[in-house]
C-alpha cells in the first residue's frame, strides 16, 4: 500500500511522551504501530457491524416465524428443555 497521506491529530504532550516511550521500547516506528492500531479498529467495527446484521436478520426470521404461528413459545421451550435435563439428570 501507498503511504501517501498524512494523519496529523492533537493529544496531550503526556500521551504523546509515553506512546514515543513505549513505541522506541518496542523498537517500533510509532507510525508503524499507528496503521496496525487502525487496522485493528477498522477490523473490530467491520466485525460488530457484520454481528449486529447478522443478530438482527437472526431476531427478523425468529419474530415472522412466530407471527406465521411456526415456532415455539418460551414456555414450551423451558418446559421441554427442563424435562430434557431432568432426563439427562437420570441417566448419570
């Protein structure tokens, strides 16, 4: 990738000096470390946004499941999952 563009950004003087610090510790160019912190929040907010697609298509098909009257009630399931585990509860 082109390293082309210039970030300028404000911060405070001390958290400046100890990112320098830890940057030169790590013998680590600070804008080096700068693109992997980008890329890493870029990767982080692609995989929540993409999650929370995915949970609201997953809530979207459960509520029309349960509108068109295919599905299973809370109750029914807690029922049928608690005589599961009491079962399983039996065989051990």
């Amino acid at each position: 990738m082109s390293k082309e563009a210039v970030f300028t950004m404000k911060l405070e003087p001390e958290l400046r000096a100890e990112f320098m610090a830890e940057a030169e510790a790590a013998h680590r160019p600070a804008s080096q470390i700068m693109r992997e912190l980008m890329r890493q929040f870029i990767q982080h907010q692609r995989e929540a946004r993409e999650y929370g697609e995915f949970l609201r298509n997953k809530v979207e098909t459960a509520r029309a499941s349960m509108h068109a009257g295919i599905g299973a009630t809370n109750d029914s399931v807690e029922s049928d999952f608690a005589a599961r585990r009491a079962q399983a509860e039996g065989k051990m």
